[in-house]
C-alpha cells in the first residue's frame, strides 16, 4: 500500500481496492492469509461432507441416517464442551508463553481429553432420559467404547485446531482436514455391511482418530520443542481457567442450536425429518461457519498484536460479511439443486429452510466478528451475554416454529436470533459514539464501512503506530 498519502478523509473499501496492485498487499496480511487456510478447510470440509452424506443417502435408509446424523451431532457438541474453553485460552496465551509453550499445549490436551471420557460418560449414563432414541449406543460394549473414544478423538482434534491458529500456522488446519476427509469418504460403505446406522458415526470417529495422529506430527514441527506426552500442570491450566471457561460458556451457548436442533427435531417431527433436516442445515450453516472462522483468525491476529484490533475488525467484517453476501446468492438461486443429490425429498422438504439459513449467515457475519474483538480485550462478560441472547432466542424461536411451520420453523428462529444479535452489537456501538443520532448512525456507518488512510498505511506496513491509532 506504499503510494496512498497520509490524510483524514475516510476512504471506502472500494477506494483501497482500487490501487493497483495493492489488493494482493491487503489481503496478504495474516489476517487473511490464515483466514483463506481455514476457509480452505472449511470449503474442502463443505465438499467432502456433501459427497460423505451422498454417500450415507446411498447407503443407508432415511431412519438411519436420521439417527447416525443425530448422533453425530451429539458427539460434536460433546466434544467442544470437553475441552472447557481451554483450547480458546491456548490461543490468547500460547502466544505470550515462550519456552513453555510445548508444556501448556500438552496440559491442556490432557485435561481436555479427561474431560472428553468424563462427559461421554454423563452423557452415556442419562440417554434414556435426553436421548432416547439414541439408546443403541448402550446396546453393545463395543459401540460404548467406541462412543467414547471417538469424543475423546474429535476433541482433540477441536483443540489442535485451536491451536495451530494460536501458533498462526492455519495451513497445517487444511493440512490435516485432507487426511481426515479422505479417510471419512473411504467408510461408509464399510461400516454399512456391519453396523448398521452406527457405521455413520464410526466413519467420521475414526476419521477423527487418524487427524489427531496427523495432527500432533504437524504440531511437533509447528511449535518449536514439543512432543506429544500426557502432562499434568494444574498451575497452567488454571492460569487459563477464568479466561477459558467464560470463553467456553460462550461457545457453549453459541454452538449448543446448530448441534441441538437436530435432537430437537428428531423429538418433534421424527427421523426421517431429521434427516432432511440435517442436510440443508449443514450446507446453510457453511456461511456461517466462513465467518467463524474468519472471527478466530481475528482473535489470534489481536492476541499477538492487541494495538491493531480496530483496523483488523473493520477488514474481518468487510471480509466475512462480502462472503456470507456470494454464498447466500449462490444457495438462494442453486440450493434446491444442491439437495438433489441427496434424493429429491430432500430437496423438496428442505430447501427453504436452507434458503432462510443462508439468509441469516449476513447478520451472523457481523455478530461472530464482534465476539471475535471481545476475546481479544477480554470482555467476557459481554461476549457471554451477546452469545446466551442469540443461542436462547434460537432454540426457543424454533422449539415454538417447529410444529407449526414444519423444518423451516429452525431457519426462521436462527435467522431472528442472528438478527437480535446484530441489533444489540449496533446499539453498543452506536451508544459509545457521541454527537446527535444522525452523528451517530453517519460514524458507524463510516466506521463499518472505511477506514482513514492513517489506519490503512499504517497497518500495511506492520508500523508500530498502528498502536495508538
């Protein structure tokens, strides 16, 4: 960006982007370079997960595939809940930790894979009383077994993930994501001649398993001294607590509608709706996820250089909101096409729903990167409020929708709760800004919209500067 003059007016994005060459030094900031590694992984993930239920589909009869879904749900949620937080805390403080770096890392997989076989358990112990349906898990000991191991797998892959963000080394995110992907695809059909609706969860458990043995071989060349090893350090990981576990309240809460909406369903309407259910919330909720991640690149971008975070959270919102606007043209006009592939019903009960959550991937987009800048100043009290406002609004909206307007009750609840979300993210701005409403609005909107040429060349040339502005 050498060449743009040092001045006060604000210019817009249009403005940056149309000098010369200067995009390809914008977007090569690491802002971006690792928020296209996890979008790299998150588009390779949104193919292989569409050609993985494809092949469920072909596989296995629609209840099946309810209940494997379902399950599959269950262990995802059971494993971002295992790790208490703790693989967010890794990327705030692995940064500022230096030497012991490798200790902390190893501290927290092992507390996170303690708390993984703990609330497998739990969860085990009181399925007849939350998940009935899903009482086949305690059929054999092999699928008990099995059960908890792959929670503890995929929660260690969740805080690697982690974890090669905090180190900013987001390829090694795609890296491992090919292997796990690869090996998912291969087993289906495997897994169908011997287990039955079980072979869908033992596809992507063992898939799991094999990315966390990849994973730790990326990490040993990552983070500079580290080896794998069980590692008890209470001291460490309490360090991390108060920051943690206000972090995982709030991840809790914001992953807890998307992970249970599909148990909801299965209680409300049965399984075969939840199957169909399952496949358009899973390639709507993609956009969603786009930001996400672009919020966790942010996260690690202002841990290691907190100065910067004003600039940085107008490029992310920018940046996500751009992408939530192309994906959700794309599902609006291609959507119904999409679900074809899984089976004409498909199609025809699902595609609205896919449309409406495509929808709410745009207020989403804003929403994720402002808890993004919260974990940052670690302002975890309101980071907590903000999630627990668009995760209870989500559940109940849709619990209440649900037997009235069929699977797209769920679209419409998580698009009002994004909404009510956005609505409370602007009147905080909005009420830290001063002068007259109309002063008010026109700052946000310039502020969400521009940049002053100050913050760009300072911040494209890495200058220390950045800080004050």
């Amino acid at each position: 960006m050498e060449g743009l003059s040092v001045g006060e007016r604000s210019i817009s994005p249009a403005d940056v982007l149309t000098q010369g060459r200067r995009p390809v030094h914008f977007l090569a900031t690491s802002l971006f370079t690792n928020a296209f590694y996890l979008w790299g992984n998150a588009a390779g993930a949104a193919v292989a997960g569409f050609v993985f239920w494809a092949l469920v589909a072909r596989f296995y009869n629609a209840d099946e595939v309810g209940l494997g879904a379902a399950t599959l749900s269950t262990l995802t949620l059971l494993a971002m809940f295992s790790h208490l937080g703790l693989g967010m805390g890794l990327i705030r403080f692995l940064p500022e930790s230096g030497a012991r770096g490798p200790r902390l890392a190893n501290a927290v997989f092992t507390a996170s894979a303690v708390g993984a076989v703990a609330l497998s358990i739990v969860f085990l112990v009181g399925v007849p009383l939350w998940a009935p349906r899903l009482g086949f898990l305690r059929e054999q000991p092999l699928y008990t077994l099995a059960f908890i191991s792959f929670v503890v797998a995929s929660t260690l892959y969740v805080v690697q993930t982690y974890t090669f963000i905090a180190i900013r080394k987001a390829k090694y995110v795609l890296i491992q994501a090919v292997f796990v992907q690869l090996s998912r695809l291969a087993l289906p059909a495997v897994m169908a001649i011997f287990f039955g609706a079980f072979g869908i969860v033992a596809s992507g458990g063992i898939a799991a398993a094999l990315g966390v043995v990849i994973g730790f071989a990326l990490l040993a060349r990552g983070l500079p001294g580290y080896r794998p090893t069980g590692v008890v350090d209470q001291a460490s990981v309490f360090k991390l607590f108060p920051f943690s576990m206000a972090n995982y309240v709030a991840d809790s809460l914001l992953l807890t509608p998307g992970l249970i909406l599909p148990l909801v369903v299965l209680g409300l309407l049965g399984s075969t709706e939840a199957a169909y259910f399952y496949m358009a919330w899973f390639l709507g909720f993609l956009l969603t996820s786009a930001s996400t991640y672009l919020a966790l690149s942010l996260f690690a971008e202002g841990s290691h250089d907190p100065g910067a975070l004003r600039v940085l959270s107008r490029n992310a919102v920018l940046g996500g909101v751009a992408v939530a606007t192309l994906g959700a043209l794309f599902l609006l006009l291609l959507g119904d096409k999409l679900l074809l592939t899984f089976g004409r019903e498909y199609a025809s009960e699902g595609a609205t729903l896919l449309r409406i959550v495509a929808l709410a991937a745009l207020p989403a987009a804003v929403v994720n990167v402002y808890l993004g800048a919260l974990r940052v100043t670690k302002r975890t009290g309101e980071l907590m409020i903000v999630a627990g406002v668009v995760a209870v609004t989500t559940v109940a909206l849709s619990c209440a929708l649900l037997p009235l307007m069929g699977l797209a009750g769920a679209g419409v609840g998580h698009g009002l709760g994004q909404g009510l979300g956005l609505v409370i993210i602007l009147s905080r701005l909005l009420a830290t800004s001063q002068g007259t409403t109309t002063e008010r609005v026109r700052w946000l909107l310039t502020s969400l919209a521009g940049r002053s040429q100050v913050e760009v060349h300072q911040y494209a040339r890495g200058s220390g500067d950045a800080k004050a502005t």
